[in-house]
C-alpha cells in the first residue's frame, strides 16, 4: 500500500531568523548568514532567498572568498601529494638496494620486499584519491556552493515572473508547457532509430568488462522494473523500457540510447525516499525520450565513443598503474563507469541535463510523485560527506544553477496535487532487502578465482568505502 502524504519544506530555525529584515546588519553577520545558507540544501535556500536582504556586494565578496578558499584547498592537497610521491620514492629506492644486494631473497628480505608492496600500493591509493579530491571533488563542492549564491540572487525575481506567467494565463507558452499531452508530444522524434546505437554500447561494455554484475535477486529486480516502468508509461518514451539493477557501490543511474536504463545498488541505498529514487529514474527516461545522446553524438561510432574506457579496462587487467587515477576508480568501485563513459553517449551537457530536468519532474508529477524529490536527492549528494562518492553523479549531473532554478520553476508551473507519493513501506523493505542481497553475494565474488592482479594487505586499515575525509 502507498503511503502517500504531502510534504512541506520546514527551514531550519537559524535560517528563518537570519530572514527577518534586519535594516543595519554588520558585514559579519551577513557573512555568517551566507555560510550557513550555502551548507544549507538548495530547498531551503529557495525558500529564504525571497526574504533574505543581502546587497550585491556582500554576495560577490564572499563568492571572492569561497574561491580563495578553494584555491588554498588545493594547495594544500597538492602538498600533500607531493609528500606521497616521496614516500613511493623512498619505498622503491629501497627495493632498488635490496635488488642489488642478492640474486634471491632470504625469508627476511621476502617479508620486507612484501612489506614495501603494500607499502606502495597503499600510498598510491592515497594518492589517487587525494588527485581526484583536488581534480574533481573539490570542483563539486564549490559549484554547488556558488549555485546557492546565484540562487539566493536570482531566485526572487525567477519566481516574480512564474508567478506572473500563471495569473496572465501563458504558463503552458513555455517549452514543454504542454504537461497534460505527456505521452502526446513529439518530445523526441525518432526513438527507435536508438534502440541499435544502445545495443551496441551494451556489447562493447561487455567485451571489455566494464559492466558491473546484475543483482540476481528476482524481487528487487521486479521491484525496480516497476518503478521505472510506471514513469516510463507516464512519460513520452516511444520505445520499451529495458532495466537492470547492478551490483556497484557507484551512487548513479545511466540510460543508453534506446531504452537501456542501468540502476546501480548504491544508489538505491543512497534513496531515502521512493520519491528520490524515483526523481533520478525519471531524470534517465527525459534523456531517453528527448534522444539527448543522439543528438550529441550524431555519426559518431559507439567503439571510438568508449575507447578510453577500453584503455582504463586494460591497464586494470594487467595490473598496470599508469593512469593510477581511474585505475583506482573502477578498481575500488565507488567511483564507477560515471567517471569513465562519455558524456556524449549519457546525453549530458549543461542544455540537456536541464531539458532533462524539466522533463524528470513533469513525468514524476504525471506518475504521481513528489517532483521535489529528484532535488532532494541532488542536495544529499552536494553534502556527501568527503564527497568522494558523489564525484561519478555529479560528472553526469553537473551542478549548477540554471538547472536548479529551472526545476523549481518547473515545479512551480505544475497543476497542484493533494496526494503525492513521497515514499513506501515497499521501498524500505527493498532496501534492506538489497543490503542483504549485495553482502552475500560480494562474498561469493571474493571466494571465487579472479585474472585481475591483487595484493593481500591484511594490515592496511584504511577504509576502501569511505577512505580519507579531505573535505574543508
């Protein structure tokens, strides 16, 4: 039985106070008011920013500020790369002397040589995760933060005009204004001529090993299937609906060309709601239906597409390192394909991944869901903590503020409802269900024999789920 409930969004009690007006504020509380309000979720910083007095200026100065900080951030990751790379340095120098001390290793030296591997595997973790902190992770953190700067400056007057569109009567004037013809309009012509370039993706993945394993469970396959199913029929999806749950720790969802949606188990387990989850299927679908990567890629050939994945699969099956970065990203899982596939083949850039906004929520809103959920889930993902699991999502669903504000203008323009699905009772016994599935079947994966080159450290205590915490 759904559970159905119609949610409201509650600021928290700093940040209403912080909204009364407050005519001589000191610049230092409106630098606190503006530290908080970009930790906040983009909800509630679309909730204040109506009634928040903040100057032009205050808002650039401290845009100059976050960028400063960013800076120094990376410096001192940089830094501490730095003090790695003379670690490895001193842990090889070592066995290049133990190489020229003896033509076979004593039982003593095997211990040492053995020793100085995990050594050096270690570091390189470290230093692979700390580059893709500073290349990457750092970059997500601070795009999500300026977003909420330019949404506390525009937001007011965004919402003025949506507000003034609906009373004149022009609402449905703009794009995809037409909500009650979904499954009528010609979002994207020319689905089927897709369903090839998707099949073809799929066998080149799977010829280098790229794809994760499916998760065998009937249950929560059916499950899954469902749910995208119901937006699916609730969307202007020309073409069936083909979907698979894989076992990867990967926060993220991606839909090929044709009908081909890939629902990865972490984020399922990320999903505290069925209306989040919900929001990033119905997010894969709009790419789908609007044929997004055809129209990025036109008569671009699917193999060289993912060539450089078929390099990153390579050097993990030899064991070599030399692109260290990636290959800790698939090795270690969490990261996953978001960071390897083209954006091209996902249909992702900044226009589309907007259009697949507006789209996502008119289906959720059709399919009966929240259509605030695929936000919610968004803001989980900016305060991950470390951000390191987040960095596959936002690669393929970049932050910024354009697609923020439209979907909230988009929300706004859609018919009300009383009764919207926020969540099930189904949908947390799934997730348990799912913690369950991928425990035990992670066990029966390391019981069997692997090709892929390993190393047994039993003394590394470093966490390779969560790792280091670089986050400022």
């Amino acid at each position: 039985m759904w559970i159905r409930k119609t949610t409201c969004l509650v600021l928290a009690s700093s940040l209403i106070l912080l909204a009364l007006p407050h005519p001589a504020r000191p610049s230092d509380d409106r630098q606190t008011t503006l530290e908080k309000l970009v930790e906040s979720p983009y909800l509630e910083v679309l909730q204040a920013a109506p009634t928040l007095h903040i100057s032009e200026s205050a808002i650039e100065r401290f845009r100059k500020k976050l960028l400063e900080e960013r800076a120094a951030k990376e410096r001192e990751i940089k830094t501490k790369e730095q003090a790695l790379d003379e670690q490895i340095k001193r842990a090889k120098a070592e066995l290049a002397k133990m190489n020229k001390q003896a033509s076979r290793d004593t039982p003593e030296m095997a211990k040492r040589r053995q020793d100085l591997h995990c050594q050096i595997l270690k570091l390189q973790k470290q230093k692979a995760r700390l580059k893709v902190e500073r290349e990457q992770g750092l970059k997500v953190l601070y795009e999500n933060k300026l977003a909420k700067l330019d949404l506390l400056r525009e937001w007011p007057k965004a919402k003025a005009e949506i507000e003034q569109a609906i009373a004149s009567g022009t609402a449905r004037q703009r794009r995809f204004g037409d909500v009650e013809d979904i499954g009528f309009r010609d979002v994207g012509r020319g689905q089927e001529k897709d369903i090839k370039r998707g099949e073809e993706a799929i066998k080149q993945l799977k010829l280098y090993g790229l794809l994760p394993p499916e998760i065998k469970d009937e249950a929560i396959n059916t499950y899954i299937n469902n749910l995208a199913q119901l937006i699916g029929r609730n969307s202007d999806l020309k073409v069936p609906l083909k979907v698979k749950v894989l076992r990867t720790d990967e926060i993220n969802a991606f839909a090929l060309p044709g009908g081909f949606l890939f629902v990865n188990s972490g984020l399922i387990e990320k999903a505290e709601t069925e209306s989040e989850l919900a929001g990033v299927l119905a997010h894969e679908i709009a790419h789908v239906a609007a044929r997004h990567s055809a129209r990025l890629m036109k008569r671009a050939a699917i193999a060289g597409i993912i060539y450089q994945a078929a390099q990153i699969a390579a050097l993990i099956f030899t064991g070599g390192v030399a692109s260290i970065g990636m290959y800790y990203a698939l090795q270690y899982g969490f990261y996953g394909l978001g960071l390897v596939l083209s954006l091209q083949l996902l249909g992702v850039s900044r226009e589309f991944e907007t259009e697949a906004d507006q789209l996502g929520v008119q289906y959720m809103w059709k399919s009966g869901y929240d259509p605030r959920g695929f936000v919610s889930f968004f803001d989980k993902m900016a305060s991950e903590k470390g951000y390191v699991k987040s960095l596959s999502f936002f690669r393929t669903h970049p932050p910024f503020y354009n697609r923020i504000v439209a979907t909230f203008k988009e929300i706004s323009y859609l018919p009300p409802k009383d009764d919207y699905i926020v969540d099930s009772r189904q949908f947390h016994e799934l997730k348990k269900r799912l913690a369950k599935v991928v425990e035990q079947e992670k066990k029966e994966e390391t019981a069997a024999p692997t090709l892929k080159k390993t190393y047994k450290c039993p003394d590394e205590k470093e966490s390779e789920e969560t790792g280091p915490d670089y986050r400022p």
